[in-house]
C-alpha cells in the first residue's frame, strides 16, 4: 500500500460532490436572507423569534472572520465592537426618538448585519463552487 504524500499545507481541489454542496449552501443562504432587502418601516423582526436571536449569534461571532478576510486585514475584536456599539447606538437613537428600545434604526442596523455577513458568505460559497477553490 502506497503512500501518496502530497506538498505540506495544500488542499485537492474538491470534486463534483463538494462543488455541489458548495452551490446548494449559497443559494441557501441566500435565498434564507432574500426577505431582508426588502425592508419595511416598522421593522420585520419579531424579538420573540429564537430564529433572529441565533442568526444574530451566527453573524456576531462571524463578523471578524468575514471583515478580516474580506478586507485582507487583521482587526482583531473591532468588527464586533463595532457591531455592539452600532446595536447600541441603534437602540438608543430608537428609545430617544420613538420611545422605545426595538424599533426602525435598530432594526436597519440588524438587517445590514444580517446582509453583510450573510450575503458574503453566501456570495463566497458560489465562487468558491464556481472555481472549485480548494480547503
């Protein structure tokens, strides 16, 4: 039985199945988040939903991966002070004016999160099944 030993630190370029699941997951993604770009005044989020708290979760803890690689710079935790700082900014500029802490600044703020992160990533799925990007 032979060993193939291949080039430290390179990946095969992935086959049709990868490719494919590649494909699937970025259209997924973005079909999944196709209802933020038409935002309405008022909001669309529910804060009852479980769904929005755990994509806040997913994109909070994305946030420096896709900043950093997107921009090809290290930031480290900026991306995601920026993200609090802006929700926070969001909820106050929200209570001062409408007298409530969840209302329309707050949710753009989310929804643009929710597109940045999301849509990058499912952008980058399609590419990467495209040119059959190793890793």
């Amino acid at each position: 039985m032979a060993l193939d030993l291949q080039e430290s630190g390179t990946f095969l370029r992935p086959g049709p199945i990868g490719r494919g699941l590649r494909l699937i997951t970025g259209l997924v993604i973005l079909y999944l988040i196709s209802p933020l770009t038409a935002l309405r005044p008022g909001g669309i989020f529910n804060l009852g939903d479980p769904g929005l708290w755990i994509e806040l979760a997913f994109t909070f803890l994305l946030a420096n991966k896709v900043v950093n690689v997107g921009l090809g710079r290290e930031f480290g935790n900026w991306p995601r002070i920026v993200v609090v700082g802006l929700l926070a900014l969001g909820g106050l500029g929200d209570y001062l004016i409408n007298s409530v802490w969840w209302g329309e600044i707050i949710t753009l703020v989310i929804a643009t999160e929710l597109l940045l992160v999301l849509g990058y990533l499912g952008i980058s799925f399609l590419v990467a099944a495209a040119l059959a990007v190793p890793g």
